[in-house]
C-alpha cells in the first residue's frame, strides 16, 4: 500500500526559556499539519507523539486541545531519533492497513546547557557506550559527553585521512548561510570560517560553533494511504518512498571504532534498506536533511548515506558539493546546527522541510527540480531512521 504525508507543519524554534510550554508548541504544530491536510482531526485514526524531556501521557496533554475523539494516542522516546520514530510508526501503521490516516507529532522543552542525565537513582542506557569510548579515547569532564562521542569520532576520521580541522568548520559556516533563509531557525546570523574556528574549543575538531544548541519547538506530518489522499483530494501529497529503522549491530560495541559508536553502520544500513526499497540510489538525491548535531556527524553521514564515497567527504565539502550548485543541498533548513534540535521534533522538522523542498514550497531556500528528499535522524543508544521521500 503506498503511503503519503497529506500535511506538515512546524513552529519557528526557540531557544529555551523563550517557548510556549510543550502543549501550546505542540497543539500548535499538530493544528498547522492537519489544516494543511486539509482534512479533520476527527478523520485520523492513530497518534504517535515523540519526546524526550517530558512525563508520560504529555502527548495527550498537547493534542486534547485540539479534540477529545477517543484516537488512540501513542508516546514516543527514543533520544534524538524520536520524532522519526513517531513518523516510523505512522507510516507503519497505515502502510499496514490498520488505518487510513495518522499523525505523527513531536516537541521539546528544553532547559539552558548541554543535555544530561535525569535520573541519578537508575543505571543509564548509555553504560556500555561510555564503557566502550573509555577504552578508545580520554575523558574531559568540563566537555559536554556528547561532543565527547562525536568530536571523538571526528578526530579519528581525520586521522586515517588527514581531514583538516577547517574542512569540519565549514560546515557550520554553510550551516547558517542556509538558516539565513529559513525563518523557523533559532540562528540566522551568518558566521565566517575565523568565527567558527576561533570559538571556544570543545573536543577533538569541534569548536562551539560546531555544536548543536539546546532547543525548543514543535513539528507534526500528517501520513496517508493512496486511497485516502485519492478520496479527499489530496493533490498536493508527497510520496514516502522508503523507509528503514536501524539499532545497533555488534560493530558498534566491539570494532574499537568511535565512528561506529556513533551509528556510522547504523546510518548505513538504514540508507542501503532506503535505496532498494524505492529502487534509486543515492546519485538520484537532490536535497538531504541530515542529523548535523555536530559538524562531524554530518561529515561522517555524507558517506554513510552514500553522498560521496569513503575517504572522499573533505573534498566533497570543498569542492561545494554539500550546498546550491552543488551535487546535493545538504540541511537546507540550516540543520541542527543552525535550525535548532529540540530533540523529539528533529525528525519531523526534517520531514516538514523535505516536504516544502518537493512541493515548491521552500521560499528562498527552494532546490531547483527537486524530485528525491532524503532524512537521516540519529539517537545514540540507539537508533537511526532514514526516509525517501519522492514526487510521483
């Protein structure tokens, strides 16, 4: 059965302290994917609502504003992979048959500073990977722990191929050229490769430019059949082409590899399941919204996704292949980096973006003759989905 995103939606994204309170961001959102729909909430049949920072049953708090129809409503977390895991869900659901429409919602309200443990009472589900990345590299204890996995993973990526420290700054320098033309980013001013380099160091290549702040908002897609777009006019629907969910393979935990820690076979495999399932490989991709929650996983994840081949991402990143006029536009919306991270709406923000690029709906930011999107939404501990999306 072929499934379609029939509405998005998102709210511009803030930093924390700034926001409405989750249930305002995400009604907000949910309203803005079912409006552009064009269809009644009463119409759809499941709810699969993401989020990290939040209590239990805080995705009925956000959509009982909207109605109170009896759906059923299910709540999502699975760190900085969930609001993709929600829209896994969602199209699993109607891919399956067992309803015609559903939504998928995310949202995040964030605190100030890099993001920590809640519970100190409780083993954390990070214990084998902080295990694991004691035996490969030092700890820094005034370095945030997740810059500590990825810019990990950056500097031994740099020392097989001798990657300079700049090529991974760029990034951020591309970062906010594109959120420049994206209103819902939380950083729209423009920086220069000095800037990104001369900000306080981090860990490994990362500079505090190259990481992603903490942030809140709210993204929502409303997913479809065929038949049910068919039904109700849904002219303006975008195809999901394929869809692939990874957790982690035994690489991850014993290659000695930082990059494998951080989901490069993960990414990988999620990508190749993606390509055979549409029948496209990643040649055939004009715009991709990737996880860039640090400059070095987004170098990391244009050869895990097949962008450019192994060894080959600096040169890739300096011929302009990563931007417009380049092979395929990368973070169109300014990514993590610049757009923001509020961690259970990622994915759907990814979604959102995608969806606009196909339609032609993208304003300044538009990529020319866009026909394949691909989504790449990474957590640690973890889990990876990546989507093709596609205009019939």
């Amino acid at each position: 059965m072929g499934v379609k995103v029939a509405g998005v939606g998102m709210i511009p994204f803030t930093k924390p302290g700034a926001s409405d309170d989750y249930p305002v961001m995400g009604e907000a959102a949910a309203r803005l994917a079912i409006d552009d729909a064009g269809i009644n909430y009463s119409e759809i049949g499941q709810v699969y609502v993401g989020y990290v920072y939040g209590d239990s049953t805080a995705g009925q708090a956000a959509l009982y504003g909207i109605g109170l129809t009896g759906v059923p409503i299910i709540n999502v977390n699975n760190n900085c992979a969930t609001g993709s895991s929600a829209l896994f869900l969602a199209r699993q659901a109607v891919e399956s048959g067992m309803v015609d429409c559903a939504l998928a919602l995310g949202f995040e309200q964030m605190v100030p500073g890099a993001l920590g443990a809640v519970f100190s009472d409780r083993p954390s589900p990070m214990k084998r990977f902080f295990k694991q990345r004691k035996t490969m590299q030092e700890t820094d204890r005034a370095a945030p722990d997740a810059a500590q996995y990825f810019g990990g993973a950056g500097r031994e990526y740099a020392e097989q191929y001798g990657t300079a420290n700049e090529t991974f700054a760029k990034i951020s320098v591309k970062a906010r050229k594109h959120a420049a033309n994206n209103p819902y980013a939380v950083f729209r001013n423009q920086l220069t490769l000095e800037e990104v380099m001369q900000s306080p160091h981090i860990y490994g290549p990362l500079t505090r430019y190259q990481c992603c702040p903490p942030t809140c908002g709210a993204a929502a897609a409303v997913i479809c059949s065929d038949e049910f777009a068919a039904k109700h006019g849904l002219n303006n629907a975008i195809s999901i082409k394929g869809q692939a969910m990874t957790t982690d393979f035994p690489s991850t935990l014993e290659e000695q590899s930082m990059r494998k820690l951080v989901g490069y076979d993960m990414a990988k495999a999620a990508a190749d399941a993606v390509y055979e399932q549409a029948g496209i490989g990643p040649g055939d991709i004009q715009v991709c919204e990737l996880h860039d929650c640090f400059t070095a996983n987004e170098l990391l994840t244009y050869e895990a996704l097949g962008l450019t081949g192994e060894g080959t991402a600096e040169q890739f990143i300096c011929d302009g292949q990563n931007t417009y006029g380049g092979r395929v536009v990368t973070n169109p919306s300014g990514g993590l980096l610049s757009k923001g991270h509020p961690l259970g709406a990622t994915g759907l923000a990814q979604c959102t973006e995608l969806v606009w690029q196909l339609r032609g709906d993208a304003g300044a930011r538009q990529v020319p003759g866009v026909r394949h999107a691909l989504q790449h939404n990474l957590g640690l501990g973890g889990a990876c989905v990546v989507t093709l999306y596609g205009n019939d």
